[in-house]
C-alpha cells in the first residue's frame, strides 16, 4: 500500500514569511553553536491537523471531506507576533512565533479533528495551541545549551509582524529528504467568504 505523510494546515502571506526569516536569522546568530534545527521560512505554516501516514488512496476522500467542512466556515484574520517556547521558554523543545485568533479558529479546528477522526486519523492528546515552529532543540543539548536559548528567547524580543486572512485550509503532503522536510500542497480547500458560512456551528 502505497504511503504519504500529510498535514492540514494555513497557509501565511510572503511579507509574514519574510519576518519570520528575519526572525530565525537573528535566532541563528545568537544560537550558532546550539543544536536546534531551524524550520526554513517558507515551510512555515500554522498546523491544524497532522494526519501521519496517509493512504494514496485515500486522498481524493480526504480532499472531499475538507472541501464540505471549510465551506461552513467562514473567512477570518489572525494576528501574528511573540515569541516563547514548549514546555517553557526555561525548558525549551520546540521554539514557536505566537498567533492570535478569533474563536473562528478553535471552531475551524475542532471541525477537521472531528471529520478526520470519522476517517479514522486518531485525535490529538493535547489541546490545539495555535503557533508556528520556528526550530526544535536537539535531544542533545547540553544544560548549557538550554540555557543559551532561554537566554536568547529573553534578549530576542519580537512585536507584532502582521495579519494573515485565512481564506482556506490546505492538505499537504510531507517529504523527508536529509536536508530537511519538503511540503508539497496537493489541495485547497477555500472557506465560506465573509461572515455567511453554510453551516454555522
């Protein structure tokens, strides 16, 4: 049986992008010798579903169902800017830029877990916490280490860097190359426009 691994996810506007390479350069500098490996900016999107690996076949069914749910949903902004870290910033595994959003987000969320559970893709053990992955911290990193980059989330402050609209969600599939992971988008799905959703929940 043929495999792909796969996501839902947002898509961000270039001038987002943009700052967020400015952010994970300035990161880089301060960070040179810390094992954390640093997303590249244009892979950065904001996660609303990892689906793992996905059955070729199912695709077409996966695009179907997306298709019918973003259509009772509709268009909404969400503010970018922040910086902290998972767990903590003083225990630092994942290093993240914050998203503010509307309650249009969680709703949107919880409507794709629930149709990916009915397909049969285990739901998430942890509560949706919007973010975008700036870099992960090697399982390697010394206490040192750690330290530096709780030290560097405290000196690298970072303000507002812009609004998205989200207008859609899209399924991507996910290459593992030793370069880094490739994202390929193999849909979008658009949401309702304005504040007329089909369906409202």
């Amino acid at each position: 049986m043929s495999l792909i691994r796969a996501f839902i996810a947002i898509d961000l506007p270039a001038d987002i992008h943009k700052r967020l390479d400015e952010v994970i350069a300035r990161l880089r500098k301060t960070l040179e010798d810390i094992p954390v490996r640093w997303v590249q900016g244009d892979n950065i999107h904001l996660t609303l579903k990892f689906l793992g690996d996905v059955s070729v076949a199912n695709v077409d069914m996966i695009k179907s169902v997306l298709q019918i749910e973003s259509a009772r949903h509709p268009t909404f902004e969400v503010s970018v800017g922040g910086i902290g870290a998972f767990p903590t910033p003083h225990r630092p595994r994942v290093i993240w830029i914050g998203v503010e959003a509307p309650a249009e987000l969680s709703v949107l969320q919880v409507g794709i877990e629930n149709e990916m559970a009915r397909l049969g893709y285990p739901r998430e053990d942890r509560q949706f916490s919007p973010h975008l992955t700036l870099g992960r911290v090697s399982r390697n990193a010394s206490s040192a280490d750690i330290h530096a980059i709780a030290k560097a989330l405290e000196s690298n402050k970072v303000g507002f860097l812009g609004v998205a609209t989200v207008a859609e969600i899209c399924f991507y599939k996910s290459t593992l190359n030793p370069s880094g992971a490739v994202y390929t988008r193999l849909y979008a799905a658009p949401l309702a426009q304005g504040n007329d959703s089909t369906n409202p929940r």
